[in-house]
C-alpha cells in the first residue's frame, strides 16, 4: 500500500511537472505573405581600367635599342616612347631597293631585245611581274622600317613599362601599357555566373562601391557582356562604365558593384524575423497547422532585402508565417495565437 501510495504521488508530480513545462501555450504572431516583383540584383567585384588604355608594340620583332619614358610619365600624341635598332631593317631595304632596281634594269632591256624580235614575249611578261613582285617587297620593308618605334596614341599616362632597352621582342610584344588622359572614362571588369549572366543586359544599372573611396557611391551601367566563359574559372566576363565625378581614379584600383537587372521575377515576400536555420540560400519558416500546432516548411531563399525577404519556393500555397515566438515553436508544442 505504501508502496503505491509513493507511485500515485511520483506520477501525480510527474502530470503536474509536465503541465507546467509543456502545456503553457507559446505565444507566437502571424505576418502576411505577400508578392512581389523584384529583381534579384547581381553582387560582383574587379579591377577598374581605363576605357581607352592601350597595349603599345612594334610590329616586327627585333633589339630594343632605346627607351625613351618611364613609368608613370605623361606623354603627348606622337611623341617617340621607343625604337628598335635598325642596322637589319635598315640593310632589308636596301636589299630590297637594290632588287627594284635590278628588276627595272631587266624589264627595260628585254623590251629593248623584244622590240627588236632578239626577245619573246613570254620572256617580257616574266620580267614585268618580278619587276611588281620586288615593287611590293620595297614597300615592306619601307613599312617596317617606319614601324621600327613606336609613338604615343594619344594624351596619356605610361602605366606600365613591360620591356627593357637591349632586349629581344617578338613581334606584337608588349612594350608600353598607357592610359588616354583626354576621356575621363572609365570601366570597372567582373566575372558573374551563368545565372547571372543570362539576367543581364546592355544598360543595366549600377551602384559601384570603390575601396578607395568608402564613403563615395559611383553610378554606372553595363556596357559589355562577354559571350564565352572564361576557361580559367568558368566565370563571364561583364564590363560596368563607371563615372569618377572628380574622382581620381587609376588603372587597378579594387572596386564592388550592385546592379540591378530590367528583367524582373514574381518572389514572396516575409519578413526577416520568420527564418529559422538559414544556411546561404535554403532556410525554413513555421505556418499554423490547425489552430494550436505549427509545421516547419524548407524555403529557397532568393535574396535578403532590408528587413524583408524574397523567397523563390517554398510558399505556394501559404498565405501566413510565424514571425515572433519562432525561436521557441517546435512542431510538437502547442502556440497561442498573438492579437
């Protein structure tokens, strides 16, 4: 008897221990959803360039004999920045100035000979297209030898020097990278997703943040879109204009930019407060299941928006989510519902 006196009392204490920590309702609010169209904005950072910089190299490869600028040097248009040594080019037209006239000398005395029936016909016609065939190789190498330096573009600024004096180049090889310092224009490059990409078009706006620059925001829009991945990262190319408004800017500097696509998609919108164990773009919130309970629902998250939330799936069918009280509702309490 005494015995089961002692468990009615341990089972009347466990009810009651019970009562007191599970059968509290938890009180908990409801937040409409609502819908939206929005565009999900395209985050991304690179470099900023110049729009008008330029690569400057020989056409023909030789010895690099001078120099003439530096790093950072202003320069005007036409002004000489470098010249390869001559002594072969030079010795290549003469070479060929020496075959025109060897040329020439033939082609007139066979037309003498032919006049004179001591030539055939053939033989002029043989002679005639030497003569125009060593005429084109002249003027190559007069081309050449004009290529033999290279010269200022524009108004600009030497950037970066690539060679140096006495060196061996190929042709094509950069020498002088440099900047064109009469158009304040400027670029900033990034690479996007596919994804991203694919929402993008030519004059999309841009909110660009330069380090800089910390307190100063920078309107731009896209003015380019590569159309083949980058083999390296697999990542596309985009190119965002960029205007300095007084700003100094040089070729390098590390910037970010929010642009904001045309192209618009329909989200549903939560507030902030009704996420729970948000992990990048997956998250879950909590609607009413019946009037008492709650059911935990998995959302695609598209984006955080201030205080709000856009979800892409996940709440087709739902018109209400729990906001306060969702850091203490599990699917096996009971909630009250907060007026």
């Amino acid at each position: 008897m005494v015995l089961a006196a002692l468990t009615l009392v341990g089972c009347a204490e466990g009810n009651k221990a019970n009562e007191d920590s599970g059968t509290h309702d938890i009180p908990v609010s409801l937040s409409m959803v609502s819908e939206k169209e929005l565009a999900l904005p395209v985050k991304g950072s690179g470099l900023i360039s110049s729009e008008t910089e330029a690569n400057l190299s020989f056409k023909i490869g030789g010895i690099l004999d001078k120099v003439y600028v530096e790093e950072g040097d202003r320069v005007r248009k036409g002004q000489l920045l470098a010249r390869l040594d001559l002594t072969e080019i030079n010795a290549k037209v003469v070479q060929a100035q020496n075959a025109q006239d060897k040329a020439q000398r033939d082609l007139e005395r066979v037309k003498n000979l032919y006049a004179e029936d001591a030539a055939t016909l053939e033989q002029v016609q043989d002679l005639t297209t030497l003569n125009e065939v060593t005429a084109q190789e002249l003027r190559i190498a007069q081309f050449n030898r004009r290529y033999a330096e290279i010269r200022a573009i524009s108004n600009g600024i030497v950037v970066r020097k690539m060679m140096n004096e006495g060196e061996l180049l190929n042709p094509g090889t950069p020498v002088f990278f440099m900047n064109d310092t009469t158009a304040d224009q400027w670029k900033l490059e990034m690479g996007v997703s596919d994804k991203d990409w694919a929402r993008l078009k030519i004059g999309d706006q841009a909110i660009i943040e330069v380090d800089a620059y910390p307190d100063t925001l920078f309107k731009g829009e896209v003015i380019r879109l590569s159309q083949g991945a980058d083999p390296a990262n697999g990542s596309y190319t985009i190119e965002v204009s960029l205007r300095p408004n007084g700003k100094k800017f040089a070729t390098g500097m590390f910037a970010k930019a929010l642009i904001d696509p045309e192209k618009k998609h329909t989200y549903k919108i939560v507030p902030v407060e009704a996420i729970v164990n948000a992990n990048g773009t997956e998250g879950y919130v909590f609607v009413m299941q019946g009037e008492t309970k709650v059911k935990k629902l998995p959302v695609s998250i598209a984006f955080f928006d201030g205080d709000q939330v856009a979800i892409s799936k996940g709440l087709e069918q739902v018109d209400q989510v729990v906001t306060a009280g969702t850091g203490f509702v599990n699917e096996y309490v009971t909630v009250k519902i907060q007026l």
